[in-house]
C-alpha cells in the first residue's frame, strides 16, 4: 500500500500552510542552499587547483613543531589526573615536609620453603652479593634512614644483618623471630614481617639518584637474572627498579605508537585500492593518495596545535589519530563513490563542473559530520556543566554507565614477559593484593592545646570501616599514655589529666620520648626551630573490593581530616588515580549526554528535518548502551583508554548514521524503493569505512600489553554495533518511517536513473507519523 505524506490532506486553497508544510519548505531551502555553496566551492577548487595545493600546504608549515610529537612519548602519569584536585594542596604538603627522594630497586625470591636455614643462608648469600655490587657501592649509593642506616629492608631486619647469627639460625628460631618481632632492631620502627616473608622473601634496596646508579642498577638485573642458576634452593628471583618501571611503560608506548602507525599504512592501502570500483583497472589511485596526503596534513595540524596549547603528547593521543585517520578514510569513500556516480552519468562535464557535483551530492554529510564530530567530541572538555535530561533513553543509558567497572593498574600499561610485569604479576601471587597504606598529615597546629581534636582524629581513624584496626601510628596517642605511667618530673604535669601544664613541658617532654620509647616514631615528625611544624598518621586501608569502596574509603578519610583541623590532609599517591577514575565515571556521562544534544542539534541545523534528527539521535543512544552493556557483560573495565573508545564511538556512529540518513533524504520512491537505493549508493561506502577501520586495528593483535589488547577489543565491539546499527537498524527504521525526500530528490533521481517520476506522494511528514503504516 502506497505511503501519503499528511500535508497532502490539506486543501490546496487554503492559504495558509501547515506546519509540517513549512517544516518541508525549510528543510529543502537549507537543502539547496548547501548544495549551491558545495556545488561552488567544488567549481573553485577544480578552477584552481594548483593554488588550492599551494595554501593547503603553506597552512600546514605552521604546524610543523608536530613532527616533534612523533619523538617525544611522554608515559601516561605524566599526564594523568584531574585539573584542579583537590588533593594538589595535600601532595604539595607532602612533598614539602615528607619527600621521598629515593628510587626503589626490590627483589622477590621464591623458593619451596622459604623458611628452611639452609634456604634462608643462600637467600642471605645472594643479599650479600647485591651489596657487594661493584665493589660495595650499594653503601654511597643507598638512601639513609634517619639513624643513618641504610634503608634496605628485608626479614633479615630481624637479625640485625647479622652475618654470624643468620648463617647459625635454627628452623625454631626462625619461626620465633618472624612470628615475634615487631620493633626492627635496626631501624627502630615497626617492623611488618608479613610484607617481606610469606610464601616468598621480598627485599627491598633504597637508593638516591647520583653517579653510579646507572650502573649498579645494571649489574643489580644482571645478579637478579643469574640468581636462580646461581643459588640451587632459589626457584625463581623477580626483580624490579623504579627507572626500569619508568622505561618499560615508555617502551610499551612506543611499541603501540609503531603498532598504530602500521595501522594507519593499511587503512591508507585500503583506501587506496577500494577508493572506486573494486577493479583495480578503474580504481583512482592517485586521489586516493591525495587523500592519505590529506589525513597525513590533518594529522600533523592537529598535532602541532597540541604543541601550541602545551598538550603533551602519549599514547592516547596516537589512539585519537586513529579516528581522524578512520573518518578521513569514510569521507573518502563517500566522495569517491559521489564522483563514480557524476562520471557515470555526466561523463562530458568538465572537471571544474564535475568537482562541484561532487561536493554538491556528498558535501552534506560530510559537513555534518565534521561539525557533528568536532561538537561531540569536544564536550568532553567541559568539567562542571549542568546535567541535560532525556526522557527513557537518559535512565537507560545513565544506569549503563553507572554499573560499569573503573580500575586502573600499573601492570596493564606493561608488555607481557618483561621483568617489571613479572614482577608485579609474583607479588599479586605471592603476597596478595596490596593492601593500601595512606596517611593524614597535619600541619601548622598547636599540638600542645589541639590535645582533643588530634586524640578524637586517631580514634576515628582507627574505628573507621575503610582502616585495618592497629594499623594507626599517631606518636600523639601514644605519648599521651606514655606521660601517664612514664618516670618524669611531675611538676610539669597536670595531676588531674597527667598532661603537660604548658606548651614548654610539652616539648620537653617529647624529647625525651622520642629518644625513649618514640624513638620508632621520629620519622614521622617534622621539626621546626625545636616545635613539630609537621606530622603524619599513617594508616593502612582495607582490602578493597570494588571501585566504590575505594572511593568511600578516600572520601570518608579526607573529609574526617578535613573537620579536624584546617590544615589536615589525608593523601597517598594512589589517591590522585583514585580520583581520575571517579571523575571519568561522572564526566562521560555528563559527556556523552552533551554530545548526543550537540548532534541533534547539528543534524537539524543542517538536514533540517527534526523527525531525521530523532532517528540519528535515538541509532547513536542505542549503540552507545549496547557497547556500555558489552563491555560490563565482558569483564571489562573503565579506565582512561576504554573511556577515551567510548567517546570515539559517537564519532564513528554519527559518521555511519548521517551519511545514510542524507543518502535516504535524496532519493525518491517509497520508503522502500529509497531505502534500497541507499544501500545501494551508499552501503558500500559506509561498509568499506567500517572494514578499513578493523583492518588498521589488526597490528594491536600483536600487541603485548593488556591496555593495548583491551584497545582491539572495544574497538572491534564498537564497529561490529555501528556496522548493525548503521547499515541494518536505521535502514529498517527508515523503510518504515523514513521522513519526507527533499523536493531537489528528482533532480537527483533523473540524474540517476535517467528518467523522471514524480513519487513525492511516498514518506512521512517531518513532524507526524503517517496513519497509513
């Protein structure tokens, strides 16, 4: 049955025009308006070629410091955060009072029992060649703890380093020892044995960054390496060093930007020989080489405007150049097959004229596109804005962001089989998840008449839900008790509360508790002029089992700080990671609302036809909440890079959507008849598109990081839903409810077919469904 548009029931005297009349009339103005400023610039370019060159290239020589992105790779934590934390404040207190100055270099050895004496003597013996390590260079080259010892722990703490004792132990006494200590012997701090000795030995080596370390680190990987050969009770020895860690996350980056560029050559080769037919005898090679010179220029602008607003570059960014490359490949195809389709029907026309239609047929989409795209993903700059509702879709689409996984993890960013990822893969099977030690400084307080507010601060602490009870070392708490019982002058207490009576007993009290019994607890005080100008308890957090709890658990510590005192600060570096992922969760929500607004917003500006404009809108929600489904079905998680694809996906979705959807406006026919026509001028297009883009995805196979492979695989969940939903979904919907063709369709369709019909009775007003389906 033959589809009647509803503005064709009003009377055709009647004056005035509907509103769906008006809507058309609109829409086919804005239409061939854009057309004719197409249709000329075409005409332009082709006139004068040459000089289009000229000025496309001279712009691009402003951008040329670009090149330099391609040198330099900068490692993910040099830009990682979020602008404006707010625990800035709290990691410059921490710096400034408590900086860690030094470099790790630890060692995990592995053995059936490492608990045996004679194990444990050749554990001891492999210790003492680190330490003997070009010719004992460990002893200048080790950070110094504050008796001036060197910072090197190890369960062998327990024995002083003692090389007579070690070597006599008994299976008894060391069973004793480690089941006994509390107090290292030789830094006279607490002493956690279940972080160096459980089923493995960890040792840790502190040094400072001066000359030589370069070269005791390399001979530090070179014992680690031979260790296992060299020792026959040692099952396997894990090494790792902070500059290695450093070296290896670059590495790993480097490896995926030479992967990505792999990438780029074989979406550029498809482009190439898929740009016209798929013979090779009719295929344009050379513009198909103009238009990989054209996505090189694009790339290489977009880099040096990076360098102009001080953009770092890293690896996400080579990720972003692999859109613009894939959308640069979809522009392509849509002008190539523009082009097959002007030669073919006007094969005398000159290429000035041939040029304008071309532009004049697919210029368009490719504006709205463009626009689309650059507004979509722009929002995602924005940090505080209001939340923008959308009925149904919104609650749908929010609640698949909000049950989606956020973790990040050092080893993710490593190649597989390199030594920091073994590492760190045998400390998560030897030693458990790493519980997460934190701390609340204080700074610029009365310690002496802030007694209740510190006390109450160490209390809370300790009772929190998110803290493992004991595991609070407040000096404060401490010394209060320790003035109750301990032998001093009492004039300078208080009898009632056994408290210093003044801010001067209070300090000379101190004193003598920190060369007492506080002893293990100087290195957490910061003294200025003889008075505490800063301090710290540390904490250790609960094994966290959710994204959720670890924010809580940050939250309820910072604010708990917070109402103690004004300058009270709980941080930890890890808070910092902890944050980014929190505020990725709420950003790409707001993000991807915006960005779904600004392409609504852009598709009616210049389709001009709100009921198109729906349609574009809802495709591009929906594949978003399938991928966000997919990727919580699969066990994935949400960290920058996956939220960095998410916000790709728009681009590829709109892409696909638009140029189907104006495909569609320009035919005439029924519904039907124009949705086969669509596919059928612009299907391959979009196919080919999508096809380019898995293949330059397919280098990532390879790659050896699980950041880099969880990259292929999203990308290939996104294609595979814009492939459905763009050449499947939105054809259906269109076929059914497609909106009313543009009145400049016929011309389209003479020029086409060669022959003129008059089917504009076909398709649905702009605004209202028709009744007739």
């Amino acid at each position: 049955m033959e589809n009647y548009d509803l503005g064709e029931n009003v009377a055709e005297n009647d004056e005035k025009c509907s509103p769906a009349e008006k809507c058309n009339r609109f829409s086919n103005l804005v239409h061939e308006t854009l057309e004719e400023i197409f249709k000329r610039v075409g005409i332009f370019v082709g006139t004068y070629p040459i000089w289009m060159m000229v000025v496309c290239f001279l712009l691009n020589l402003a951008f040329l410091p670009g090149l330099l992105f391609f040198l330099d790779v900068l490692p993910i934590s040099a830009v990682s955060g979020v602008e404006n934390s707010h625990h800035e404040e709290a990691r410059s207190f921490a710096e400034e009072y408590f900086p860690v100055n030094y470099t790790e270099n630890d060692v995990i050895i592995v053995a059936d029992n490492v608990m045996d004496p004679d194990t444990l003597k050749q554990i001891w013996n492999f210790h003492k060649s680190i330490t003997l390590i070009n010719d004992g260079s460990l002893d200048d080259l080790c950070h110094r703890f504050i008796n001036g010892e060197c910072l090197v722990r190890s369960i062998f703490e327990a024995w002083s380093y003692n090389d007579t004792v070690i070597k006599s132990l008994s299976a008894e006494e060391i069973a004793s020892a480690v089941n006994d200590i509390r107090i290292s012997p030789v830094f006279d701090d607490l002493m956690r044995t279940e972080y160096y000795l459980k089923t493995a030995i960890r040792i840790k080596y502190n040094t400072v960054q001066k000359a030589g370390l370069p070269e005791w680190e390399a001979a530090f990987k070179e014992k680690c390496s031979s260790a296992a050969e060299t020792y026959s009770a040692l099952n396997n020895v894990y090494y790792y060093t902070s500059t290695m860690y450093s070296e290896e996350i670059v590495n790993s980056q480097t490896d995926d930007r030479d992967l990505a560029y792999v990438g780029y050559g074989v979406i550029i080769l498809y482009a190439c020989l898929f740009s016209g037919s798929l013979s090779l005898v009719h295929t344009r090679f050379l513009p198909a080489i103009g238009s990989a010179i054209s996505a090189a220029m694009a790339i290489h602008a977009s880099f040096g405007i990076c360098v102009y607003t001080g953009t770092p570059f890293t690896t996400f960014n080579v990720k972003i150049v692999f859109l613009i490359l894939c959308i640069n490949a979809d522009n392509q195809f849509v002008l190539s097959s523009a082009l097959t389709r002007v030669r073919r029907i006007h094969p005398h026309l000159s290429i000035p004229e041939r040029m304008g239609q071309m532009l004049a047929e697919g210029g368009t989409s490719l504006l709205i596109c463009a626009f689309a795209d650059v507004i979509a993903l722009g929002v995602g700059c924005i940090s505080v804005v209001a939340i923008l509702g959308m009925v149904g879709m919104t609650a749908f689409f929010g609640y698949s962001i909000s049950a989606l996984n956020y973790n990040s993890e050092d080893i993710w960013w490593l190649r597989k089989g390199t030594p920091a990822h073994e590492y760190l893969e045998a400390e998560g099977r030897y030693f458990g998840r790493k519980t997460l030690q934190t701390a609340v400084y204080i700074g610029h307080s009365d310690f002496f008449a802030e007694k209740d507010k510190l006390l109450h601060l160490a209390h809370e602490m300790d009772v929190d839900k998110y803290t493992l009870s004991g595991t609070v070392e407040s000096w404060y708490s401490e010394y209060v008790e320790w003035l109750k019982t301990a032998n001093v002058s009492r004039d300078l207490l208080d009898p009632d509360t056994s408290f210093p009576v003044n801010h001067s007993s209070f300090y000379t009290l101190l004193d003598e508790y920190l060369e007492a019994e506080g002893r293990i607890y100087r290195k957490y005080i910061y003294f200025d002029h003889g008075e505490v100008a800063a301090t710290l308890f540390p904490v250790v957090h609960v094994e966290f089992t959710s994204f959720h709890d670890s924010v809580s658990a940050m939250e309820h510590l910072v604010d708990l700080a917070h109402h103690t005192c004004h300058h009270c600060y709980a941080y930890v570096s890890e808070y910092l990671d902890i944050e980014t992922l929190e505020h990725l969760k709420k950003e790409l929500f707001i993000s991807v609302m915006l960005a779904l607004t600004a392409v609504a917003g852009v598709v009616l500006i210049f389709l001009a036809t709100p009921l198109m404009s729906i349609y574009i809108t809802v495709n591009v929600s929906i594949v978003l909440v399938n991928i966000a489904g997919c990727i919580q079905v699969a066990g994935f998680v949400m960290d920058e890079l996956a939220v960095t694809v998410f916000i790709q996906a728009i681009g590829f979705c709109i892409d696909g959507s638009v140029h189907i959807s104006e495909s569609f406006m320009n035919c005439e026919g029924t519904r039907n008849e124009r949705t086969r026509k669509t596919l059928h001028h612009m299907g391959p297009s979009v196919l080919h598109g999508i096809l380019s883009s898995l293949l330059g995805l397919l280098p990532f196979v390879t790659a050896g990081s699980y950041i880099s492979l969880t990259y292929f695989y999203l990308f290939c969940i996104v294609m595979a839903f814009c492939l459905y939903y763009g050449l499947v979904f939105l054809p259906v919907v269109l076929s059914l409810i497609g909106p009313l063709a543009y009145d400049s369709a016929g011309h389209h369709t003479d020029q086409r077919n060669g022959h003129s019909e008059d089917m504009r009775k076909n398709g649905v007003n702009n605004y209202a469904i028709n009744t007739s389906l």
